[in-house]
C-alpha cells in the first residue's frame, strides 16, 4: 500500500505544475534559504518556489492555505534576526525573480515595482532622469524585503526611512486574496492605515507583490566629510549638538575607533587615523551646503573634531560611503571565522551619549570584540558583537552583551530595533518594550490576518 502524501509533498507536486523547474527541492538552494545573516540554527524548508508574477504567489498562498503548509517570503536573505528561517519548514517563497521597474513618473516623483528590484538596480534605473531613492541600508537587499523589516539606512535623518518613502502596496493575503493598500496621493485620511500596517510586519501578514514608492530629485550640492575626534564622547555631543540647533544634515553617522579600524584596513581607506569618526553629507544648494558644513565644523570644533577632510568629488564621496556601508562586513573580517550579533537600538536624541556611551562600556567589561557604527542622526546605532556561533558560552555571553544594551535603551525611552526587525531574535524584547496589552493587540490582528498561522510562523512572537 502506497503512503498518503504529507501536506508538504502535496504542495510540492502542485507547486511543481505551477511553476515547473522554478520549484526547487535540491539541497543546495534550500540550505541558501535556511537562514540570512544571522546566528540562528539553519532550518531547511520542503522546497523553493521562484515565482515571477503576482498571479503565481497567489496561487502558491492558496495551496499552502489549502495544506496548512508554512509560507516564508524571501526577498535577498540579509535579513539580521532569523526573519528567513523556516523555522517549521513549509514553502519558502523567493521573490527575488519579482524584479522589473513597472513604472516610472518623474512628474510626481514616484514609481511602481516588484518587490524584487533592489534600491541599487533602482537607482541604477533613474540615474540619468534626475531622481534617487534615498533609503540605503548596507546591504543588496530587495526592496519588498526592506518594507517588509520597515529598513532605513544613512540617509534617513534627512529623506525617512522606508516607511515614509512607500505610498502603496500591493499585497497576497494569508488565504491568497490580492490587494492594494493606497493610492498614489501625496496624503490621504482613508481609513486604516493597511499600507503602514504591512511595512515592518516581516512576512508575518502578507506577501508584498508590489511597491509604489516615492522618488526625490537629485540635491543640485551635495558634499561629504568625515572628522576624526578624539574621544567617542566629543563625536556623540556633536551629533546631538548639530541636530538641536536644526543643520538639516543627509548623512550622520558615527563608527567608534574599532570600527574606523576595521574601515580603514577593510576599505583601504587612505589618510585617516582609527579615532571615533563622523561621516557626514551635506545636500542643498551651493550656498546652503557650504553654510550647514560651517555650522557643523564650529560644533565638531568645540567637541574636539580635529578638522574635515571633505570629499567633493562623486568618485572619493562613492568610495567613502562604500566604506561606510562595508561597516558589518569590515567588523566581520577582524576575526575571521566568527559571525556577527548586530545591535540595533534607537533611542531619543537627547539620550544618545548615555545609550551609546554606556554600551562601549558594557563593551569594554564583557572583554568581546564589538565594534560601534552608526545612524546617529536618528539616535540609532550597531554594535557589531563577533563570536564564534558554535560556542555556546561564548554565544551566552555575547547574547547577555546583547541584553544589557537593549534594557538601557528601553529605559532612556528608546526601541531594542530602530531598523532590523524583531525576527526570531528580538522576540523577548518585543514583550518587554511594548507589554501585554499591546501585544495582545498585535497577535489579534495576526490571527485576523492569518487564521491557520501559515506566514512565517515562529517569527515576532514566541509562540
Ligand atoms: C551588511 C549588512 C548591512 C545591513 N545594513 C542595514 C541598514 O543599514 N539598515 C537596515 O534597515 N537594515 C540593514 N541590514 C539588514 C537587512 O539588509 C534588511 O533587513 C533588509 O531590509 C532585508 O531585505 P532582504 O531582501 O534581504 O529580506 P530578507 O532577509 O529576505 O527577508 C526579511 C524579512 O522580510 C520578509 N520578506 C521579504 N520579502 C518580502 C515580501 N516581498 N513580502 C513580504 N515579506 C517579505 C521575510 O519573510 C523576512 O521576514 C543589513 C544587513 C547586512 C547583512
């Protein structure tokens, strides 16, 4: 007598008459999609599906639905806290095939694309129409992928982050039904707030099909610089100091003197000392730019900046932020072998020297390798902690470092996650910074959203 097939295989064979050879089950591909860059341990799913169109993860949802088979969007897997791994196997979905720019207004400023097209590609795309997307983290990651963590990056202080820069989205719903959340207007008071709903909920409500996003035009100025400090202290007063007498600064972003280190040798950045540093960006106009590098350079004098090597040029300004975004994989490369614990705290500005302070502290006690970078024009910053994730204890007490930043963060009023989602790693976190109530509150629109609990179950929330 022939076994009944399991739910998983029954998706399989369907997903196989759907997609053809874009249903993958060989080993290779499904350990790619087991976990991102992370630290958790890698859990192989049943198979991977490549779908092109909307239609296809449509009917991909549904049978999943159908089986009661996990689902698992995948965008590019550089995701920081197990958000990828199919933790109870099931279908991971990888949208990254999902790539074309479907449109593009320069009359409004905005576009509309899959959500496999990476900020990268897009920018690529608009470079000679005069328009940029701004959100960048340090990653070639997709964009479904960053509205689905609510990412940002450097330029956030100035241009939002994902959040602000999403007019709309097209979206599959755990029981397959399509949707949109919004229209192309500027603002609109048109009940729930679906389209802020979906960003930032980690594959956990619905799978993003595709994104109506907003452009900016190209600053007619723009210079970049970076200043050395001598202490991490007079770098953090001047990010605070800058940012309450209004500069209306792109870029601020602070690495202490182990992650300049670790740039400079990375990066082969040449002429810099491995001090605490900024890397700032001015955008505007000629005149504005100069006046708001001024104001900057008096407040970085006064905390013990030791001048400004400028970079005007688009070429050294490239390979600057280049270095910048290399951030983690510098940090990395100091110990080879180990994988990194990123930190993401954010808090308010007011408090940023007691939270960034206090975590080189915890830092220097746990006698582990942490660099520091980061957003600080949002009061957002990374450590980077390197252990070496076959070592339980050291995992231990790379995760109690890990802890102690977080617990201060949420006492001076901030988040344990200004940018990389909660995942598997940050649910504990979750509870404790926004209590029962609201969680409860979280889990009942999940269980609206997602009766059977088939989208990327295991994540969020503990159970
Ligand atoms: C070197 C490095 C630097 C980084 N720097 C930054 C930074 O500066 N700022 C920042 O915010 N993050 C940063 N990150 C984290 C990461 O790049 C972001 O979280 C990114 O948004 C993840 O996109 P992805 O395409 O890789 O998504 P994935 O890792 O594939 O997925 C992330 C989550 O989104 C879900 N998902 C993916 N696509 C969809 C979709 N279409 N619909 C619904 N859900 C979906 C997945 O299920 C998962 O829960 C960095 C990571 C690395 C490795």
């Amino acid at each position: 007598m022939t076994a009944m097939p399991t739910a998983a295989e029954s998706v399989i064979a369907a997903a196989r008459a759907l997609l053809g050879d874009r249903l993958a089950t060989a080993s290779a591909l499904r350990e790619q999609h087991s976990r991102g860059e992370d630290t958790t341990t890698p859990t192989l799913p049943d198979a991977v599906a490549f779908p092109t169109n909307t239609e296809e993860v449509a009917a991909l949802v549904t049978l999943c639905a159908q089986h009661g088979v996990p689902v698992v969007p995948f965008g590019a897997g550089t995701s920081l806290e197990g958000h990828v791994n199919p933790v109870r196997g099931g279908l991971s979905i990888d949208l990254s095939r999902m790539n074309n720019v479907l449109d593009v207004s320069a009359e409004d400023l905005d576009c509309l694309i899959e959500p496999g097209v990476t900020r990268q590609q897009l920018n690529e795309y608009l470079r000679d129409q005069g328009m940029f997307f701004p959100v960048d983290p340090g990653s070639v990651c997709t964009i479904g992928g960053m509205c689905a963590t609510r990412a940002s990056g450097t330029n956030a202080v100035r241009y939002g982050t994902i959040k602000e820069n999403v007019l709309s989205l097209e979206v599959v719903l755990a029981d397959g039904r399509v949707i949109n959340t919004g229209s192309r207007a500027r603002k609109a008071s048109n009940g729930y707030d679906l389209t802020r709903l979906m960003i930032g909920s980690e594959g956990t409500l619905g799978i993003i099909t595709k994104i109506r996003l907003r452009l900016h035009g190209i600053p007619e100025a723009t210079s970049a610089a970076v200043c050395q400090f001598e202490t991490l202290k007079g770098a953090v007063d001047t990010v605070i100091q800058t940012l309450q007498v209004g500069v209306p600064v792109a870029r601020m972003e602070l690495v202490d003197e182990v992650q300049m280190a670790a740039c400079i040798s990375y990066s082969k950045l040449e002429g810099y000392a491995p001090t605490p540093c900024l890397f700032l960006e001015f955008h505007g106009t000629e005149a504005g730019v100069k006046e708001q590098a001024e104001m900057v350079q008096a407040i970085a004098a006064d905390n013990g900046g030791k001048g400004f090597a400028w970079a005007t040029d688009a070429e050294t300004r490239n390979k600057l932020w280049k270095a910048r975004h290399d951030a983690y994989w510098a940090a990395i490369a100091l110990e080879p072998g180990k994988r990194g614990i990123a930190t993401d705290v954010c808090v308010p500005i007011s408090r940023l020297d007691e939270a960034l302070l206090g975590a080189k502290q915890d830092i220097l006690a746990s006698g582990l390798t942490a660099p520091i970078c980061g957003h600080v024009g949002d009061g957002n910053f990374h450590t980077v902690i390197l252990v070496d994730d076959k070592d339980p204890a050291a995992l231990e007490r790379a995760w109690e470092l890990d802890k102690a930043i977080v617990h201060r963060a949420l006492k001076l009023g901030g988040t344990c996650s200004g940018e990389h989602g909660i995942g598997i790693g940050k649910r504990e976190f979750l509870e404790l910074e926004h209590g029962p109530e609201a969680l409860a509150v979280m889990r009942s629109i999940k269980q609206t959203l997602d009766p059977k609990g088939i989208l990327n179950p295991g994540k969020m929330f503990r159970n």
